[in-house]
C-alpha cells in the first residue's frame, strides 16, 4: 500500500511538471483550435504569417526580458527604449540630425540600413548596461531604475524627433520589416534565429546556468565564485540589444519611427514571459515558454 501511494505521489508530481512544462502550449493549441472553429480562415497561411511578423517585434524583446527575469529583475523601460533605439536609427538611416531632416521626404541621404541597424543595438545595450550598473552598483531596486528609465527614454525621443515621426527609409532596410524568404517574413525569421540562440545559450552554456544559479539565489551564486553584478549587468545589456533590435525591425515594417511607438510594450512583453512560465522570483523559466507565451 506505502509502495502505492508513492506511486501515486510521483505519478501526481509528473503530471505537476508536465503542466509546468507544456501548460502554455497546451493553453495555445486550444486556443487555435477554438479560433480556427469560430473563424476557418483563422488558419490561412496568409493570416498566419501576419500573425508572426506582428508578434516577432514583442517577441524579440520578450526573450531579453527572459535574462532579466531569470535573475528576479524587472526592466519596465523596454517601451520607452525602443521608441528611442528606433529613433536614433532613423535619424542614422536619413543622415543629418532631427532639425535638418525632412520628417516626411522619402529615400535617404543617410549611411544606410546597416549603419542604422548597429546604431539601435549599440544604444540599446549600452542604455541597458547603464541601468544594470546603476542596479548593481548604485544599489538601486531594478523597478525604480527602470521606472526612470521608461521617462527618460521616452523624452530623450521626443527631443530628437521634435515631436514627429521620421519615415521613408529606403527598400534596402524596409525589406527586414515587409520582406519574404519564401512565404516566411523576414522579423519572423530574425525572431526564430534569435530564440533559437537563447535557448542554446540558456540551456548548454555556463553562462546561461550562472543566469539561473544567481536568479535562485544570488548570495549562494556569489559565494560560490560567480561574478553576481557582471552577470546582473550584463542580462540588462541583452534585454537593450533586444530592444534595439526590434526598434529597427518595428521601423522597417512601418516605414517610419515614432515617438509613441513602443507604448505599452512592457507590460505586453513581461506578461508572454511570465505567461511563459518563467518566475518573477527568478531562477525558473525558458525560451521555449517565452515563445509560446
């Protein structure tokens, strides 16, 4: 009877973690499936491919939101950060500064989708690893820093733009918001490359378990040798990049960088993540359920 009920006890712990595990998808598939029976057209490859190329750019941010919380942080600045990254990139793309472009002029005289793609993901990172560093070293909670940030981001903006959009970027850097491989679009494409590289750096790499180990418990995690506030640093950094790099996709798809974009996106992005499964405590969580969630 003891060997039963043990029995019965592992049985229930599997079936605990199965819903730990594939909960979201599970919750997913279902809702498809109710979807497609309301609406047959829901499933058309077309309606499909609409669908990931809108949810790459929240993805995108969403998997460097997952370093950030793997260590029981928080960054509620994304929003703001993107609308930022996608205006600089603008401004690099066009050429010249936020007082002698022409806001509306199509083509560009500017240094081009390449110049514009490493001006967001620079700024971003280093935007992020200024916000790790005043959490790790200023000792400041990472929900006021990035609280702040979400202002700060959002005015530096709107005083580089002047208030108005920058639109008419040239085919070159539109492709990367409206292209096609094939019938897959192009974020869709970057989104699943980029996943893909986070889960492998999660799951097989001593940097990804250094994440986990200080997310668990930061304090064991530093007496046992690892570099606690360069790991906390450098999962800001990341979720910047990611930022930034949606900022230059957002930009491409729409032609154009506003500085309203990105409003909302934080508490969009934070909830596929926690949706995800991964734990606001920190220490639990994956890719895998960030894109699903």
């Amino acid at each position: 009877m003891t060997s039963t009920t043990e029995r019965s006890q592992r049985g229930g712990v599997n079936i605990a973690r199965l819903l730990m595990s594939f909960g979201p998808l599970m919750f997913l598939a279902l809702l498809i499936i109710v979807f497609t029976v309301l609406k047959p057209s829901f499933i058309d490859p077309i309606n499909l491919f609409n669908i990931m190329r809108q949810i790459s750019i929240t993805g995108l941010i969403a998997l460097g939101m997952t370093f950030v919380i793997l260590t029981a942080g928080i960054d509620l600045s994304v929003g703001s950060l993107l609308a930022f990254c996608g205006m600089v990139a603008a401004v690099v793309a066009k050429g010249g500064t936020a007082n002698t472009l022409s806001l509306s002029t199509t083509g560009t005289q500017g240094y081009g989708w390449f110049a514009a793609l490493l001006a967001a993901v620079v700024v971003g990172a280093m935007a992020g690893g200024a916000q790790g560093f005043a959490i790790t070293r200023l000792k400041v909670p990472p929900f006021v820093v990035t609280l702040g940030g979400l202002t700060v981001f959002r005015g530096l903006t709107l005083t580089i733009s002047n208030g108005g959009p920058i639109s008419g970027f040239d085919a070159s850097m539109r492709w990367f918001g409206t292209g096609l491989i094939g019938p897959v679009p192009v974020p869709a494409i970057i989104f699943a490359i980029a996943a893909i590289l986070c889960h492998i750096v999660l799951r097989y790499t001593r940097y990804g378990r250094a994440v986990y180990a200080v997310g668990g418990n930061a304090e064991a995690a530093r007496l046992s040798g690892l570099r606690v506030d360069r790991i906390l640093i450098s999962v800001y950094i990341i979720v910047g990049f990611f930022a930034g790099l949606a900022a230059f996709v957002l930009s491409a798809r729409l032609n154009s960088s506003e500085a309203v974009a990105g409003i909302g996106y934080e508490l969009t992005v934070i909830s596929a993540v926690v949706i995800g499964g991964t734990s606001l405590f920190g220490g639990i969580g994956s890719v895998g359920g960030t894109v699903v969630g």
